[in-house]
C-alpha cells in the first residue's frame, strides 16, 4: 500500500467526481428543516454540513469510516489518523512510513519553549498548548505556497504537510507543557525508533515498567481522535480553515473550544466526582452509598459529570473500551472499581430523576480514572491529552476539505425582531 500521501493523491480525484455527479443529482433537494428553537438551541440536529470521517450515531456511538471504535480500539493511533484521511486502514509498509515520517518531522522548534517558558507559571495547560501551536504558525507549508499562488486543486497537499509536522510535533509539545508546567523536570526527547503513542507515554515521564501506561495512552489517543463534525471544536476548526488560514490557525482555534467545561474540560469534573465519592465514603463506596450521593448531587442542582450525552443514546462504547482495558489491567484499583460501580448505580438514577435524554456513561466517565491509578493526577492537563488525539481528527477533516474544496462557511442569522416579524 501506498504512503499516506501517495494514498490521497489517488482517491482524491474520485472523491470530486462523486461530489460533482451527488451535486448535480441531488444538490437541491432538502436535507433539514431548522426550528426556531434549534436556531436558539446551538443547532442541536441540523444538518448542515459535511463530515467524512466518522460518525455518531445515537444507538451505536462513534464509527470510524464504516468500522465502529470498538473494532480499533488494539490499533495504533497512527493507523487511525491515515483511516480518517483515506477510509481504509494502512498496511504494515504504510504505518512503517507514517511513523518514520512522524519521528522525522517530531522535533520543536526552540522558540517554542522560548514562548511556553515565557508564559505566566499559573498558565493553564490548554492555554500553553494552543500558544505552542499558534506560534509555529510562521512554518505553515500552506501559508507559503498559498503566498507563491498555487491551484486550488493543490490545496490539499501543503494542508497534509501542515498536518504531519503539526501532529509529529504535538506529544513533544503536549509532554513538554506537563513537564514545565507541573515541574516535572527536564524535557524527554522523542525516540525515534518508537511509535507516536509510545514516544508520548515516554516524554510525560510516567513511569511505565510493566508497559501499561504506554498502552493507556495509545488507547487514549485512539478513542478520542474524531467525534464527526459539528462539535464545537471540530466545527471551530472547519470554520477557521474555510477561511484558508492554515492548519496552525485552525486548530489552535478548535482546541481553544476543546478547552471548554462542557466539552474537552468534563473528563476533570468527572474523576473530581469519583474522588469526593471516594473521600466521603472513606475507599470504594457500596452501590447504596453511591445511589445516596448521585441524588445528593441531583438535588442540589448539579449534574452527574460523565453521563449523559447530546447525540448518543446507549454507553459510549469509548467508555466501553476504558472499562474493558480497567478489567484487564487493573481490576484491584481503587478507583477504576469505584468508576466500575458507578456505572452499575448511577444510570438507574437518572432514570429515575427522569430529566437527562441519556442516563448512559460517555467516555469522560472513565478516562481520568485510569489515568490517575498511573501517577498522571494533575487534572488540569487531562484536555491535553484529548487534545493530540483529537488533532487527528480535525486534521484530517481539514486536508479533506481543502481537497474537496470545501466553501468558506457563512450561514446566515438572523435578528430577535426578524424572527418575532416573520414566524408566526
Ligand atoms: N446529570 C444530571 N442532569 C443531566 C445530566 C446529568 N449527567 N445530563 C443531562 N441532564 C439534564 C440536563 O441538565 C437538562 O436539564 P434542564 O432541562 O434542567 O436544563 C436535561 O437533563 C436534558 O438534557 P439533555 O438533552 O439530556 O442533555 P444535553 O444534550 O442538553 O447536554 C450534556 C448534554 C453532555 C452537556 C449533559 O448530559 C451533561 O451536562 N452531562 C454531564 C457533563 C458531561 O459529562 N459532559 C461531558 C460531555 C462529553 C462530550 O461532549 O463528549
């Protein structure tokens, strides 16, 4: 099989002829109907733009170009990232050229550093990450050959380049930021005989003697790489780079949203629930004392962090693949059994409460646990870590849509007094 950019030279072309022919046939007929209260309501469920690389479907939860999470849950995230780009999977050859592209490209420039170290020492992780982005704007591929003029079929070629610097680039970037920040001490270089997942766990500087870890985060990266494209990130990040502003732009923006407390910020309030759980009851609580403080929480106004979601309807199966690999590999944590036995209790009550359209886990509801039972309990740096996986997918969604030149994104609003006028 081809490299990843040998790959998308070759499918590109059919992917536009399909376009053309579906605009021809089908482009005006009508795919949605919008509300008032959707136009006020984040525009929960209209359709209105397209998104290639995964879906969510509300009865199954993510599925990656036709192959749901679950099935790609043992697979490097690397494999993952030429899945969201091209629709099939890389063959032995192909991730051996990706991950040799990837150690190639992995160094960060010193200004980087110069810039994080700069930057105020209570500074918050994301805000460290998404300056150590932007920063590299200057080295966009994109930017130069866009200034040299370039067709507009070309588009999608300096926005790869872009997106395999910038994603070499992240695990020493995101592991520099917990080192600095946390003052974990120096900066642990990126070996370039290890993989991409492999070379984070080791730049964090967790220890990992039974390989455990590394395997955590290469699961971690796998399962949060792409959510389809309305999600306030992803969405972001489609709208900036419909500007044409680089890879470097784009994302930094749609990771400034990923920063948000009811997006990338819930996997922290999750385990924060699991923990106070935990103190009050003094070690794993019993299902009837977790019951008692899930409706103490309830009733006190507040939501049961990890549960709940706005397109899924059953468990998210990325929060099924978490508890799978806490069985595996660390059935005797304290707080992987407490997570476990949360998510015996807690859907029966919110049934019960009767409010939430989902009383099932999402995947915040485990991640931080597993990743506190390994030494990494500075919460604030969770997003992060869903960050460089996500980056993966609004990558790809970017290269994608510069190659099926996507149009700028401009829908139209309207005012209070035009809706008050004209819907009756
Ligand atoms: N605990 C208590 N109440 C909940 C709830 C929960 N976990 N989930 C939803 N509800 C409530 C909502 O607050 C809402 O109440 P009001 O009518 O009083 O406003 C009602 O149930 C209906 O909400 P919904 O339509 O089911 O959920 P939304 O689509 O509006 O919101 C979400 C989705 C995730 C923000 C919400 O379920 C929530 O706040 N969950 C807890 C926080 C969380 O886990 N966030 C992580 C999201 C992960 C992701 O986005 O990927």
């Amino acid at each position: 099989m081809a490299t990843l950019q040998k790959k998308m030279a070759a499918m590109i072309p059919s992917l536009r002829e399909e376009l053309k022919e579906l605009a021809q046939k089908v482009g005006d007929k009508k795919i949605s109907d919008v509300t008032v209260a959707q136009a006020y309501g984040g525009m929960r469920g209209v359709k209105g733009m397209i998104c290639d690389t995964s879906v969510v479907y509300p009865d199954k939860g993510l599925v990656i170009r036709g192959i749901p999470i679950m099935e790609l849950r043992e697979r490097y995230p690397e494999e993952i990232f030429y899945l969201l780009c091209t629709g099939e999977l890389p063959d032995k050859a192909a991730l051996k050229a990706l991950q040799k592209e990837f150690a190639e490209r992995s160094t960060v420039p010193k200004y980087v550093w110069n810039v994080l170290e700069a930057m105020p020492k209570d500074s918050h992780p994301m805000a460290m990450l998404d300056t150590g982005i932007l920063v590299m704007q200057k080295e966009s591929e994109f930017k130069k050959a866009y200034d040299k003029g370039m067709k507009k079929t070309d588009y999608w070629q300096p926005m790869l380049e872009d997106s395999l610097n910038l994603l070499a680039k992240l695990p020493g970037i995101a592991a520099g930021v917990y080192r600095l920040r946390f003052k974990k001490g120096n900066r642990i270089a990126y070996k370039k005989d290890l993989d991409w997942g492999a070379n984070y766990a080791r730049m964090l500087g967790i220890t990992d003697k039974t390989g455990i870890f590394t395997k955590l985060i290469r699961l971690y990266l796998t399962l949060h790489c792409d959510h389809e494209g309305g999600n306030v990130s992803a969405n972001t990040c489609h709208t900036v780079g419909s500007a044409l502003s680089d890879a470097y732009y784009a994302v930094s923006a749609g990771l400034n949203g990923l920063a948000g407390p009811l997006h990338g910020l819930a996997n922290q309030e999750c385990l924060n629930w699991i923990l106070e759980t935990m103190k009050k009851f003094k070690g794993v609580p019993t299902d009837e004392q977790i019951r008692n403080y899930a409706w103490e929480t309830l009733n006190s106004g507040k939501v049961i962090p990890g549960y709940g979601h706005a397109v899924l309807r059953v468990t998210d199966p990325r929060f099924s693949a978490f508890l799978a690999f806490g069985k595996e590999y660390l059935p005797d944590s304290p707080v992987f059994q407490t997570v476990a036995k949360v998510y015996d209790v807690v859907p029966k009550v919110l049934e019960e409460h009767g409010k939430a359209k989902n009383p099932w886990p999402n995947v915040d509801a485990g991640s931080g646990a597993l990743l506190y039972h390994f030494g990494l309990k500075e919460f604030p740096y969770y997003t992060v870590l869903f960050s460089v996986s996500r980056a993966m997918g609004m990558l790809a969604q970017l290269v994608l849509n510069r190659a099926m030149g996507t149009a700028i994104t401009r829908p139209k609003s309207v005012s209070t007094e035009w809706v008050k006028q004209n819907v009756k």
